[in-house]
C-alpha cells in the first residue's frame, strides 16, 4: 500500500465522524430553512462574504458599497484564491456561482480534516487525531465549514503546511503556506509559523555549509501570497504599503488591541443585543483559555505560533465582533488540550461532552444562518 493510500486508510475512522457530524448539521440546517420557507442551498452558499466571492469570481474586482454610516466596502477586502477556483470550476461545470463555492468548501473541509488529522497523528497519535477532527466538526460555528467561505480552504493548506513543516519537508512548507496566504488575511499566521521554523533552523544548522538552501526557500515562498495580494491592492489605490489596510478600514476593521471589542462588550452590556454577540465572547475567551492550556503542554513552536498569531488576529481586532468565532475556525490546535481531557476521561463522561457539544453545534449553527448578523 503506498504512504498516500496508507496515511487515507488511517485517517478514514476520523474522516469518517467528521462527514458525519457535518452532514448532520446540514440536515438540520437543511430542515428548519424548509421549516421557515428558506432555500437551503441560498443560506449556505450566498450568505454574507459568500455573495462577495461569488461577485468576484463572475466579475472581477471593482465593487464599492458605500454605506450612510460612512463605512466603505470593497472587495478588495477579499482574497483571490477562493474566487478564482470558483472562477475555474464554472467554467469546467455546469453550476453556478454558489453551487460551485459550496463544491469547494466541502471538498476544502475534507482536506482539512485530513490534514489536521496528520499533524496531530504524527505529533501525538491515531486515538487523538480522531478527537481533535470530530471536536473541529463539532465546534458551535462549525457550520461555517459546510458554506461558502473561505475557512475550510485557509485550514486545508495550513493543515498540511504544518505537517510538511514538522515533518521537515521544507518546500512543500513554503508553498502550502504561500497558498494559505491567498485564501485569507490571517493566512499570514501560516507564513508566521514557517518563518519562524525556518530561522531557529538556520540558526541551528550556523556555520554549516549544507542543506539551507530549501530552508531559506520555504522562509521566501510562505509570505509570498499574502505579501503579494496586499501590494497588488496598494498599487490598485495608488497606496503602495497602506492602501489594502485602508481598505480594510472602511470595512471597519484594523487592529486596535482589543480596543473596539471593549466597546461591543460595553454595548452588551448597556443594551440588548443578538445571540451571537455573547457567543462570541464566549468562544473568543474560550480560545485564549486553550491557547494557554496548549503552551503548558509545550507543543512545536510551529503549532505555537501559528495559533499565537490566529488568536492574536482574532482578539486584537476590531471589526466584526461577532465573527470571531470564525476567525479562530483554522486554530484547530487550540482543540488538543480538550481532546487530550476527553481520551483521560471515563467513556461515558466523554460521550456525553461530544454529545451536548453536538446539540450545541447544530442548534447554533443553524441560528448563525439565519440570524440578522454577519456570519
């Protein structure tokens, strides 16, 4: 059996509880939009962001909404990769714009799973991999993986660069995190990781004459794509290093330090406000919580600082306050304390965490659809 073929053969168990509880929450998706006289399909493939990528990918750039609260959207805010593979499969098949982003992303969260899959296996075993894949798929804004967004492609690629990387294949590092970094914005935290992979490398093998050179290229190609995504904006705005950040000023976000989130905390608290807004918090504190579960543990600096850079995006951001749960989606290594309680815990006591988890991620998933708040 080829390594390929083997590796897919150990994944399948995990793979196989991933689909599952994704296709369930469609399922449930998929009936209460029957239930309220929605189209399924409209609610997973053109909600929010989705509708912009589909824009894009039929149209090219060139879209400005202009909002009388004085917020500016481009969709310059939005990263090429996604688009353009929406572009290639309309043109290969006879579906829409839609139909086509929701082929790739679950395709995208396959490999994902896969991938986060093989990080984990090779870093702390089959028993725990399973359980950090079905935690991914159990996450209470988990839905967004089974949409038409651009989360499931971002993990994919950096799954899979994170494994090339502590596996030590280097250029395949580089490259994947170069992708990772044309997907999304915070595809930056995939080169993050690279680079700083790659320097202690270099310093480690100072004043040897051999075996640098795939290093340095990993180090080169992983910001590649997000470098070169933003520079091509600014030379688009006549802004050459500020105009993709001004961009994404008119949608209202810039990295503040939190400042912006203390003032939706406040509005919480002062005023009502949607379910979302509380559940974000929720699970962005949360996240900080794991994150620093996870360092206790000591895991790969790759791991460290690719997560340290997601959450950090994530929390010292300002902008969408209630999308950061789907910000944090590709940290998937905040799950391996969580799963590493679980394989300690009795069987009963774990079967029924994944259980609530569970209700709780097809009932808040099927909220986030059809809730009056970006996603």
């Amino acid at each position: 059996m080829s390594r390929p073929r083997a590796a897919l053969h150990r994944a399948a168990p995990a793979l196989g509880l991933f689909a599952a509880a994704r296709l369930t929450g469609m399922a449930v998706v998929s009936l209460w939009a029957w239930h309220i006289g929605r189209s399924p399909r409209a609610l997973l493939a053109t909600s929010w962001d989705s509708r912009w990528y589909v824009g894009i990918a039929t149209q090219g750039y060139g879209r400005t909404v202009y909002w009388p609260d004085g917020a500016v959207q481009s969709d310059l805010a939005f990263f090429p990769l996604y688009p353009g593979l929406i572009r290639a499969v309309v043109s290969v098949l006879p579906v829409t714009g839609g139909t086509a982003g929701l082929l790739l992303s679950w395709a995208a969260a396959g490999a994902a799973a896969w991938g986060v899959y093989a990080v984990v296996e090779r870093l702390h075993g089959r028993r725990l991999a399973t359980l950090v894949v079905l935690l991914w798929g159990l996450l209470p804004h988990a839905v967004v993986l089974s949409m038409a967004y651009t989360e499931p492609l971002l993990t994919a690629f950096a799954a899979w660069s994170l494994y090339a990387l502590v596996s030590g294949r280097w250029l395949w590092a580089g490259a994947l995190a170069g992708l990772a970094g044309l997907a999304r914005p915070n595809g930056i935290a995939v080169a993050a990781a690279v680079c700083a992979v790659a320097c202690c490398e270099l310093w480690r093998r100072r004043g040897t004459k051999g075996g640098r050179a795939p290093v340095w290229a990993a180090a080169a190609l992983a910001p590649a794509g997000w470098l070169g995504y933003v520079l091509w904006v600014g030379v688009r705005r006549g802004d050459v290093p500020g105009g993709y950040f001004a961009v994404q000023r008119g949608w209202t976000s810039r990295f503040d330090l939190g400042l912006g989130s203390l003032r939706v905390i406040r509005g919480m608290v002062t005023g009502p406000t949607f379910l979302g807004f509380p559940m974000a918090l929720l699970i962005a504190g949360a996240g900080v919580l794991l994150f620093v579960l996870l360092l206790l543990d000591r895991p790969p600096l790759a791991l460290v600082v690719y997560t340290g850079v997601l959450v950090l995006i994530t929390v010292g951001g300002s902008g969408f306050f209630e999308s950061k749960p789907r910000f944090l989606l590709p940290a998937f290594p905040l799950l391996l304390p969580l799963a590493a309680a679980l394989a300690k815990a009795r069987p009963r006591a774990a079967v029924a965490v994944i259980a609530a988890l569970a209700g709780l991620s097809f009932c808040y998933g099927t909220y986030l659809t059809v809730a009056p708040m970006a996603l």
